[in-house]
C-alpha cells in the first residue's frame, strides 16, 4: 500500500474512533474527519482535478453514504484497472463507525456549493437529445431523485462525470451483481458509448448549473 495513504487511514481510523454520542449527526465533529479529506478533495470540498479528486460539495449526503458503503463492501475499487477508485476504496474502509461517517457526511453537506468550471466541450443540442434517457432517474434539471437512486449531476465536475460513463462501460463500475445501482446504470451508460456522445451529454449538463 502506498505509505501516504496508510499514514491517511491511521489518522481516519484514529478520528473515528473517538467517542461518539449517538445523537443525531454533528457536522462540527464531522469537520475534523473531513480534515484528511481535504487533502485530495479540497477545504472546501471543491474537488481537485489534479488529484484525481471530485468535487463533493452541492452533492446529497445520502448518495455520499451509498458510495462509501459500496467501496467498503467492494463494490467499487476492486476491478482490475480502476486506479481511481482503488485509491479510495482504503479511505472509505477508514469510515466504519455509523455515527462517525454521519458526522462527516454532515460536515460535507454543510459545505458552501462552489461553482464548477467547465472542462469539457460538446455539442449541447445534443446532449440535451441524450439526457432525456438519464433524466427519468436523475431528474429534468440533473437535481437528483432520491427515490429513484439517482444522484444530483448539475454542478459537479464535468470530467469526473465522464469519467464515470466511460468506467460504467468499461466494467470498471456496475461489475457487480449485489450492485443493485450500479447494474441499474450500467445498460443507462452504454447509450452513451462514444466519446462525443458523452462529452455532448455532459456538455448539456453543464447548462443546468
């Protein structure tokens, strides 16, 4: 394992184990967690294009929790190729105690929402053709529906979005058959199968800003 991230799991593991109070979630506890994080997804959870880091503010805590259990349970991080994701798959393993990882979701959610600036180009019209399959879980505006599983994409990096279309079809996300969400996204995905038809997608998904 890469020494740095050990040494980030011993202050995790250390941060967490703390004692916890069992009430309801402590956004001010949360920030001294959130305190490694930083370190690759920003102060301010502005993401770090440099690091490889998304942006994580202006995302729900619900999905925030979702993704981290499925990096613990192996669900993401664990295909051969996936760098990124085997990179964190060790943060997120840090994070076990429920009141703990209730803390820092908190703390993220409390974070100010900063604009992303766009990366990607495309042909917006478009795009906006092929949303129309994404928005029936992701919603209209690319808000999010939590009922239906769907994270927010409006405002989020647009090259971690691509990013991900091109690991849902390459296997290296939705590889899984416990990944109920992920098997859910995978078949969504593949009618974005070309690099255009993905940087016009995300392209009008930065219009929704």
């Amino acid at each position: 394992m890469n020494p740095t991230i050990a040494s980030m799991m011993i202050i995790i593991a250390v941060l967490l184990a703390l004692p916890q109070s069992g009430q309801a979630a402590d956004a001010a506890a949360g920030q001294a967690a959130y305190a490694v994080c930083a370190a690759c997804h920003g102060q301010k959870g502005e993401g770090n294009v440099a690091m490889n880091a998304p942006k994580l503010n202006g995302q729900e805590g619900w999905y925030i929790k979702r993704q981290l259990a499925a990096y613990r349970d192996g669900l993401r991080g664990t295909a051969p190729g996936d760098t990124y994701g085997m990179q964190m798959r060790p943060m997120a393993m840090a994070v076990g105690n429920p009141d703990a990882e209730a803390n820092l979701i908190a703390y993220i959610e409390s974070l100010p929402v900063t604009d992303s600036a766009p990366t990607v180009s495309g042909d917006v019209a478009a795009g906006q053709a092929g949303y129309a399959v994404c928005a029936a879980c992701h919603g209209q505006k690319a808000e999010g529906v939590e009922a239906l599983g769907g994270p927010r994409l409006a405002g989020l990096d647009d090259w971690y979005l691509v990013r991900q279309i091109n690991n849902y079809n390459k296997g290296l996300r939705g590889y899984d058959p416990k990944d109920t969400f992920g098997m859910q996204m995978k078949p969504m995905a593949a009618t974005v199968a070309t690099d255009k038809a993905a940087a016009d997608v995300v392209a009008y998904i930065n219009t929704l800003q």
